[in-house]
C-alpha cells in the first residue's frame, strides 16, 4: 500500500491556495452551508443562502446548544442531528447542523443530508421485506 503524503504551502511547487469562490463552490458541491452567528444575534449566511433553513424551527431550537458550545470556546463541534423540515415548495429537507468556533466567529456548518436519507431508507424497507 502506498503513502500518501501533503506539501506545505510555503514549497515553492505548492499551488496557490483556494479562492473564496473555489472554497464556496466546493462547499456546494459537498452539500454544506455555513452560517455565521454575530454577536447581536443576527444569523449570516457565508455564501449561498439558505432560506429555508432560516425559517426553520430546527435551527431556533439548536440555537441555545450552540450557545453553550460557543461559551465554552473549546475545539471541536457540537451537533444537532438528524433534523427534517418542509421547505415552502413543500419539499422535505434532510441536514445536520453543526456549531463551531474559527477563531472567535461563531460558526454553524448545515449538511444536506437528503441522498443519504434517501439511501438509508431504502436500506430499511430492503430489510423490512427480507
């Protein structure tokens, strides 16, 4: 088996780091979002809006959670779960939200969670008829 190893940007080979776009894009492609929290309450979405998600009652509900983990400034996330909601065209949504700190921006990562939903359910009714 192969090593896999990583240069750092400073090598002079290194290509030139990601645009804001290309970090955006890519967030798309992956199915996350990321909202930012400011300190007078107000929720800001870091690219593509989301809203949906800013109608949500799942995202009111987080909010407290999320607090609590922001108050105490350690690394890692806290997460929501599974949540679902009806988007106003009456489609079912399927995410996780996570909250996170970078530096001292207050940080909430939503995943789509709509093809693996879809994937575990019908895993499910599989099982069911065997």
């Amino acid at each position: 088996m192969g090593v896999m190893t990583c240069r750092d940007q400073s090598e002079s080979h290194a290509e030139p780091m990601l645009s804001l776009a290309e970090i955006r894009e890519l967030f798309t492609s992956l199915g996350l979002a990321v909202l930012e929290r400011l300190d007078d309450g107000t929720i800001v979405p870091q690219g593509a809006s989301l809203d949906w998600l800013l109608a949500s009652s799942f995202l009111e509900g987080f909010l407290p959670e999320a607090e609590d983990f922001w108050a105490q400034a350690k690394p890692g996330r806290v997460r929501s779960g599974l949540c679902t909601d009806v988007d106003s065209e009456g489609r079912e949504r399927h995410f996780e939200i996570s909250a996170t700190l970078s530096g001292n921006r207050k940080l909430l990562i939503v995943e789509s969670l709509d093809g693996e939903f879809e994937e575990r359910q019908q895993l499910y009714q599989r099982a069911r008829e065997i």
